[in-house]
C-alpha cells in the first residue's frame, strides 16, 4: 500500500511521536510512506532523517483553493491508496483534495486528542473512517454524535527497542552535578497548563521536606517556559527543580530517572506514560481521560485527583519512600506496556483497517 499522512501542526508531541512510530513500523511491513505538512513542520524533519518522502504545503485555512489544488497534485502524484490526516485544517484541506480525485484514495481520520470536537463535517462526512488512540476518544467521539461502526481504536505503539533500562544507565546526574544516589523525580512533556507542571511544582516543598537532596527535571519547551521558569526563582528552587528545555536524549533522562510524574489534565492516551513504563519506571498521573488505559492504578503507578498538588506530593513520596516497591511497580510497568502497546501492534491494527477498506472500495 501507498500511505500519505497529512499533518497541519508544526510543533511536536505525541500525535507527531505516533504517526512518525506507524511510518517505520509501516514502512518495516513492506508499504511505502510519505509525509506531507506545513513549511517547517518539525515532522517533516523527522520524517527526512528517517529517509520518507515528504511535501510541504502551506495549509492557511480551511477554505483554502489554491492549497486545495497542491494536496490534490501530492496525492495523486504519490499514488496514495491511503490518506491518513492527523488535524482539523489538513483533514478538511487534504480530505476535499482526496474527493477530487478519479478512483479516490480511502481517507481515515487519526483522532489523537480528548477535546471537544469543532466540526463534526471531518469526522462523519470526509474520511470513510476513524481512528482514536484510546476507547476513551472512541466513547467521547460517539458521545459527540459520530457513528461507533465509523471508529476503529488503535492505541498508539512505541518502539522499545530504545528503551531497555538494563543496557542504559542514564548519565543526568552527571550533567547536573549531583552525586549518584540522588532521587532523581521528572517529567518528559511540552510545557503547556493543562500537563499539570504546576502541579508538580506545588508538590514540590513537600517531597524536599521528606526528600531533602531530591532534585526534580523538565524536559520539553512550549509556551508555559517563562511561566515555569519566572515561579522556579521566585519560590527559590532554582537549585532543585532543573529546566533542561527540548532534549533529543528522552531515553537517556528517563533512564537517570527514578520517578515519572505527569499530572495530566488531559489526555487521550498518554504516551509519556508508554515510555516511562518501557524504562520500568513507576509513575504518578492523574486519574482522567485515558490514562487509566495505560497506568494501572497500584500496580504500574499511583493515579492522583486531578489538580491536586498535595495528592502529587503523597504519591512521590510514597514512592521515593520504598525502593522495593516502585521497582517492583517499575518492572510491572515494562510487562504491561510491552505487551499492549508495541509498535508492532500499532501497525497490525493499522494495516488491517487500511486493508478493510480498500477491499471495499
């Protein structure tokens, strides 16, 4: 099969993180794939390394004729069997290009987000089907008024051949200068409100005060960096909470790592969550959307109330506390997710919808 994803984001997080696991693990099954996003998309630069085609249009509205008229030329000229959008502004763009077309290609719908729907035209009308990343997503999508038999739930999948904790000692606290038995607590996320950074920040006193020489990390940049990093001074914790921006290394801080936490407002899934597990770490998330779907509450992590930073602050400590115990749940984590949410799993459920639908057209 020839697959094109369309994507209208130019940043990166996790639906970007998914679309670039199903190109290689398509890719691996023998199909041929390219990409297609706006100028200086950072997936499109992913996608170039890995050695995919990629196009880039400028997709300005949802109305957009002349860019219209480019995604109908990529398609047909990539010979895409399979059109997989992955936002708003590209399915609606990318979908009326692809109904253009003489022998159309089947356009499929990745729904990657647990937020209220704006247009239900590109969910129920313009692709032939959808994909959520979580049956959370299918129930809210179904609640909102598309047709359950028009959803198919493939979870999102992640590569773990990165992430084996036994061959990876993880080398952050050298580059932070602490010695080697600190508790080392963070997070891999963009820095947005609603990942609850705040939150971890609220805990924070609290952890110190049981936890003294603990030291917490960020990873991830995004539009709450000034926020975060203005409270990290004026609350004098500059030299215990460590901003350590963009980073290309995750597996190398979650390895350093000995507590994940992100107390999520939202999520349709959580893929950090994935990949903490694949590091065999314990983590503290929030019990909302479906994160459920990924942390075992007890047995693969400790979910917490949302927006509850004293809540957070029990859980770290609970597991800073007992090193048995959050191996012990760091081992289960790796079992759990290795077994449901593989790469290779992603791409079988995929293959088999993309399969379906082209036998019936």
């Amino acid at each position: 099969m020839r697959i094109l994803h369309t994507e209208s984001s130019t940043g990166w997080g996790g639906q970007e993180n998914r679309t670039i696991n199903e190109l290689v693990s398509m890719r691996d099954r023998g199909h041929e794939l390219a990409v297609l996003s706006r100028p200086g998309a950072r997936i499109l630069e992913r996608a170039k390394e890995l050695g995919f085609p990629t196009f880039a249009v400028d997709m300005r509205g949802a109305i957009d004729l002349p860019n219209i008229l480019r995604l109908r030329g990529v398609i047909k000229r990539f010979g895409a069997d399979i059109v997989n959008t992955h936002s708003g502004r590209d399915t609606q763009l990318a979908g009326m290009a692809a109904h253009t077309l003489f022998r159309r290609p089947r356009i499929v719908r990745t729904r990657h987000l647990a937020l209220p729907i704006t247009s239900k035209f590109t969910y129920s009308v313009l692709p032939d089907h959808v994909v959520t990343v979580s049956k959370f997503v299918e129930n809210f999508l179904v609640a909102s008024g598309v047709p359950r038999e028009r959803i198919t739930t493939v979870p999102t999948g992640v590569d773990f051949a990165r992430y084996d904790r036994a061959s990876m000692a993880g080398h952050l606290r050298e580059e932070l200068g602490v010695s080697a038995d600190t508790l080392l607590v963070g997070t891999v996320a963009i820095l947005r409100v609603k990942k609850g950074h705040n939150e971890i920040l609220d805990a924070v006193p609290a952890v110190l005060q049981r936890f003294p020489t603990a030291h917490f990390v960020f990873a991830g940049d995004g539009p709450q960096t000034a926020n975060l990093t203005r409270r990290i001074a004026v609350e004098g914790l500059g030299d215990r909470v460590h901003m350590l921006g963009l980073r290309r290394d995750v597996t190398n801080i979650l390895a350093s790592l000995d507590v994940f936490v992100l107390p999520t407002h939202q999520e349709a899934l959580g893929t950090a969550f994935i990949e903490a597990g694949a590091m065999g770490l314990p983590v503290v998330a929030t019990d909302v959307d479906g994160v459920p779907e990924v942390v075992q509450d007890g047995r693969t992590g400790l979910l917490v109330p949302l927006q509850d930073g004293a809540a957070v602050a029990e859980a770290i400590c609970r597991l800073l506390a007992d090193p048995v115990y959050r191996e012990s749940m760091g081992r289960n984590a790796a079992e759990f997710v290795r077994r449901v949410f593989s790469r290779e799993v992603m791409a079988q459920g995929m293959e088999q919808l993309y399969k379906r639908l082209l036998e019936r057209r």
